[in-house]
C-alpha cells in the first residue's frame, strides 16, 4: 500500500481520531507519536492498535535534537507521510528536509492570521468577524507553508472559545483527511506558494 503516515500529536487527539476513522487514511497510519506521555492521543492510537512512541523535549538539549530523534523513530518505521495534529512543539529545519513536502499540518485559524499556539483564542480577542481552519503543507517557516485546504467560519455575536473551538474542530476533522489523502495520492501541485489539488 502506499503511503505509511505517522500522526503527531500532543494533546486530546481528536483530529488524529478522525484520520483513524476515514477508510483512506486509517489503514495507512503505521504510528503515532508524542511529546506527551499523557495524551488523550496515545490512547486513542492504542485503542485502533497503531503503534507508538513518545518523545519528550525535555529528554534533550534543544529542539534539533529532540526533532532528530523524532526523524530517527520515523525512518525506522519507514514512514513516508507525517501528519501534525495538534503537536505543539516546533520541529527543526532538518525534521522539515528530512520529509520535504510530505508533512502537513491543520490549524484553527485562516493563516497567515493568528499563527502559533492559541489562535482560537486569539482570532476571539482580535475581534475578527470570520475564522477557520487551514490545512497547509509544513515548511521551515512556522505556519507559514503552502495552503492546500482552508475554509472560513463566522464568529457569531456571543461566541467564547469554548464553542468556537467545537465548531472549528468539526471542520479540521472534515479538511485534514480530504487533504492528506490527495498528498498521499501525490495530487497536489506547488507553484510558489500556491498549492493546487489536481482533479
Ligand atoms: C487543533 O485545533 C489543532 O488545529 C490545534 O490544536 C488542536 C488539537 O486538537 N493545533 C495548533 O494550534 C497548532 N498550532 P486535537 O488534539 O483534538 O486534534
């Protein structure tokens, strides 16, 4: 089969549960990994029998080294694809080389808005009327790489994070899967910054 994708993750894990739960990209996901021994996510993987790993940042003296030990688990299961859902750690430059153009990650907000850790939260005290979800390609630049899929959702007049973040978690868990399977199925074109998905 092609494709053997690794999923990212730190925390509830909600999106990795969805790619579990999609017919293309459940089968195809060999491992799961995180930098928290307590994530929700980790669960979640055992309970579907996926392997996984947990490597913690504090283990190592900077963030290369504890990327190149991600890199090392990674080659080892022979991963071709790696999906960041809700890792909240930045990985090096040389993580980024290592699977150039096949790392992708899914953020709640509409980039280049609101990157970084918090944007829920942020997009809310900004006062943005819309927000949303972007999946994108992962490049050196934090958030800032080519987007393949991202779709709005308006900020209604008593929304808190709380409810915003339910609504933009049901769109990451609709856009993620449709996104990493056209990258599996190598559909998607880069021209500059602009990402297309071939019909
Ligand atoms: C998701 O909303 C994801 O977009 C966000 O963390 C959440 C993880 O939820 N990621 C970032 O903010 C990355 N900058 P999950 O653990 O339920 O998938």
């Amino acid at each position: 089969m092609d494709g053997r994708i690794a999923v990212l993750a730190s925390g509830v894990g909600s999106n990795l549960q969805a790619l579990i739960d999609d017919q293309f990209c459940g089968q195809r996901i060999a491992l799961v990994v995180s930098d928290q021994p307590n994530a929700r996510a980790l669960e979640r993987a055992r309970d579907a029998r996926i392997e996984t790993a947990v490597v913690e940042f504090g283990s190592f003296p900077d963030r290369e080294a504890f990327s190149a030990a991600i890199v090392e688990i990674l080659v080892a299961h022979e991963i071709t694809h790696v999906a960041l859902a809700g890792f909240m750690r930045i990985l090096s430059p040389a993580f980024v080389e290592a699977f150039q153009g096949r790392i992708l990650n899914v953020h709640p907000s509409l980039l280049p808005a609101f990157p970084g850790a918090n944007a829920v939260q942020a997009a809310l005290d900004h006062g943005v009327k819309v927000t949303g979800v972007t999946v994108h390609l992962v490049t050196a630049e934090l958030d800032g790489g080519p987007i393949v899929l991202q779709e709005a959702i308006p900020i209604l007049r008593y929304d808190n994070a709380d409810a915003l973040e339910v609504r933009i978690n049901e769109l990451e868990h609709r856009l993620f899967r449709v996104a990493l399977r056209v990258l599996i199925q190598g559909r998607i074109q880069v021209h500059g910054r602009r990402a297309m998905i071939e019909e």
